[in-house]
C-alpha cells in the first residue's frame, strides 16, 4: 500500500485535505506538503529490520543529562500502592509503582534547550 508522508515545508500555504475527514479535519493554511510513496525495501545488506541502537547513542549511567531512567537515578525504595495517580484527568483505580530517589539529581541549566 501506501503511505503518506506530511512533510513541514515553509514554501507551501495551500491546504490539505484530509486523508481521515470523519475523524480529522483538514489542514488549513498550513506550510505542509503530502506525498503519497510506496513502502520502501529494505536494503539488500540488511533484509530485516534490525532493532539496535544507533552508533554513539548512550543509555544508563552513560545517558546525556536531563534524560534519567530507572537504571541511572540512585533508588531508594520502590513500593506498590494506591497513590490516586492521575491519569488523563482521572485518579488510577489499581496500585501505581511509588518509587524514592535517595538524593536529588542536580539539574544543568545550560543542558536545557
């Protein structure tokens, strides 16, 4: 099949139509340009997908500042209860997993951009 592909582009001010009208509305005004393209093959050197990360991409410890995870904060506990998060406006009903970080993680100012 098909895909179409929306694409930012500062040339373009003419609208486009809606490729769902039932369930989105066209976009108006808007510098965007639709182009329909079939699937592309994959490379004949890689047949399959292939799900690794990118080379340079840090994870963990190694991670850019701003980007914490479960495996590089320091944790102090982690326990299962009824904390009435708020999900998408609404208190969750079940147990949410509460965790303690033992300090608090400076924050870069200059990393923030």
């Amino acid at each position: 099949g098909l895909n179409l592909r929306f694409s930012w582009d500062g040339t373009c001010t003419h609208s486009e139509r809606s490729p769902l009208p039932k369930h989105f509305p066209d976009l108006r005004a808007s510098p965007t340009s639709c182009v329909a393209e079939s699937f592309r093959e994959f490379p004949p050197e890689h047949p399959n997908f292939e799900p690794r990360l990118t080379e340079g991409v840090t994870l963990g410890v190694e991670a850019p500042p701003g980007y914490p995870t479960l495996f590089s904060l320091p944790l102090k506990s982690a326990v299962l209860m009824k904390a009435g998060v708020d999900v998408f406006g609404r208190r969750s009903r079940r147990e949410s997993l509460c965790i303690r970080v033992s300090h608090q993680v400076p924050i870069d100012n200059d990393a923030a951009v």
